[in-house]
C-alpha cells in the first residue's frame, strides 16, 4: 500500500495521564493530512512519536515502512521537521542557520549553498540571507524553519501549527507556500493545528482529535456531511430568549451568547429568522467548528 505513515494502537503515557489513547490511523502518501484538536489533544505528543523524539508506551509505528522503535536514523532522514517552538541560532544569520542545519544530515558544502539559495528565494528570503535571525518577523522565522526542514530533501514534512500566533495575511503567505510544495514535490505533509480553517483549506484528510482520542476523521467535507446537519443558522446575541426548539429535524445549541440551529435544508432554518427580529442572524454552510463544538460537547 502506498502508506506514508501507519500508526497502530499508539499510546502515550506521561506518568499516569494517558495523552494519547491507543489511536490507530493511516496517512497516504503525497497527501496533506492534519491533526486537528484543541490544546491539549495530544498532536506534538503524536508528531513527536512521528519524528523519533518521544518513545511510545504501546501500539505501533511504521514511517515510510520503518518502525519508530528501531530504525529512527532512517526515519529521521527522510522526514523534515517543523517543531511548534521557533528554535533557529540566534547568534547566526539566516543563510548560515540552514547551512549549519545541514551539517547534520552530512551535506556537502557546495550542494548545501546551493539548496540554502534555492529554498531561500521559495520562501521569498534571498534578501534577508544575511540578516540576523532576531530581525526576522514571525512569519519570516516560521518560513525559515520550513525552508530548513526542507533542506535535506526529505520525503514527509511534519510541521507543528505552522502558523499559530501569526497575523492573517501572513498565515495565508504560509498556506500558499506549503500548498506550492505539495503541488510541486509530491510531499507528504502532516500538519497539527487547532485552527479549524487551516485543517480544512490545507488538507485531503482531518484526523479530528480531542483528549487523545479520535472523535472523528475523513475528508473535511465528508466529516462535516457525516457528523453534522448540512446548515447552520447563528443569530448573535440572543441570550435573553428562549430557544424555539419545536422541530425534531432541527439540531439547537448554545454558544456563550448565540444560538445555533442545524439543518439538512435552508427552508427549516429561515422560518426561525422573523422569531428574532433585528438581531444579527447569519446563515451558512456548517464547517468544521461545528462538529467539534457539537461532538466535544456530548
Ligand atoms: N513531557 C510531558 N510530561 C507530562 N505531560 C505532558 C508532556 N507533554 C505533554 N503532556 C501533556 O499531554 C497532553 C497532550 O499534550 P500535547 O501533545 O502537547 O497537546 P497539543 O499539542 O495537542 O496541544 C497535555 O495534557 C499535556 O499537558
Ligand atoms: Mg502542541
């Protein structure tokens, strides 16, 4: 089978907490698949299983066929690794951040200045090659580690919410680039992320975790279509009234100030809209916030 990653019953232990709760998943190769869950759900325990930096306490993992147990050199030489901390040589500037990088993997000077100027301009930093790491932005630094996750030309890219704590346009610089690499090197691409919107504009399948367990998985649109009612109808600031819950097609909940409303067709949901008025009501697909609103709160 064409499997990038296999895990099998993986479990975590810290002491008596129990992080990851004996998942089982697969990751094809050459596509985008995201771990999504909240904090706390157990992804860099996962991504650092992945990656040969934590041993698992039970179950099974095979990267590329290699077993985490016993081969993690040849796994580490073929993954690239974005960790969730920014850990980039301050005391060295950008270039030389890649090429001392690259040392570790044995490249040849030439070829590893080469690589530094090619990645370098792919993630638009040629003029900062020089720069101190310090004067970088958020963004420039996280794009830097994902050029120097790339150096060696490895064959799965794991990346550890990319872009949390960065400003919208920069996130989306970001999204492009990583969505670039998966066009064009036929990268498998294993993301973790609590943002929902990252999940499902990045990537084919959602691993949808929470407390370390699985609460659901597939294709974004096959998570929502399966987990959820097809609409959603928000009215804002509707505390003060009291739910019409009347129709057993209609899915209610509540969310801090809002009422929400679901359903598999728009006609349900707009006979709702003239009970609240001027409120503000916004009618829309339901997304992947939905379901994990919904299926944490059972
Ligand atoms: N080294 C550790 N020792 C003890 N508990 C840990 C350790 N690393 C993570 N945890 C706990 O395991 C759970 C999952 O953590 P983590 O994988 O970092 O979650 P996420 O990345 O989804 O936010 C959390 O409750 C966290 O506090
Ligand atoms: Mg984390």
């Amino acid at each position: 089978m064409n499997l990038a990653i296999e895990a099998k019953n993986l479990t975590k232990n810290f002491g008596n907490f129990q992080a990851v709760k004996g998942i089982t998943f697969q990751i094809k190769r050459g596509e985008t698949f995201a771990l999504l869950g909240e904090n706390g759900a157990g992804k860099s325990t996962i991504m650092r299983m992945v990656a040969c930096r934590s041993p698992l306490t039970d179950g099974e993992l095979y990267v590329e066929g290699f077993d985490v147990k016993y081969q993690d050199r040849e796994i580490r030489s073929i993954i690239g690794v974005v960790p969730q901390e920014n850990n980039l040589d301050p005391d060295l500037n950008v270039r030389e951040n890649l090429i001392v990088y690259s040392r570790y993997f044995r490249i040849p000077l030439k070829i590893a200045l080469e690589r530094s100027d090619e990645l370098l301009d792919f993630i638009k930093l040629s003029e900062k090659a020089n720069a101190k790491v310090d004067h970088l932005s958020g963004g420039m630094k996280r794009r830097l580690i994902i050029a120097r996750a790339l150096l060696h030309q490895p064959q799965i890219l794991l990346l550890d919410e990319p872009t949390t704590g960065l400003d919208p346009n920069v996130r989306q610089e970001i999204w492009e680039k990583l969505e670039e690499l998966r066009r064009t090197e036929n990268l498998t691409i294993v993301l973790s992320t609590h943002y929902m919107d990252e999940a499902e504009k990045l990537s084919q399948q959602i691993l949808l975790l929470s407390h370390g367990k699985i609460i659901a998985e597939g294709a974004p649109r096959h998570i929502i279509e399966d987990k959820v009612k097809k609409f959603a109808l928000e009215i804002r600031e509707a505390e003060s009234l009291v739910p019409q819950i009347k129709d057993s097609k209609i899915f209610f909940q509540k969310r801090g100030t809002s009422h929400l409303y679901f359903a598999d067709s728009v006609e349900e949901l707009t006979s709702l809209i003239n009970f609240y008025g001027t409120r503000q009501v916004i009618l829309r697909p339901s997304n992947l916030e939905d379901v994990f609103l919904q299926l944490v709160d059972k």
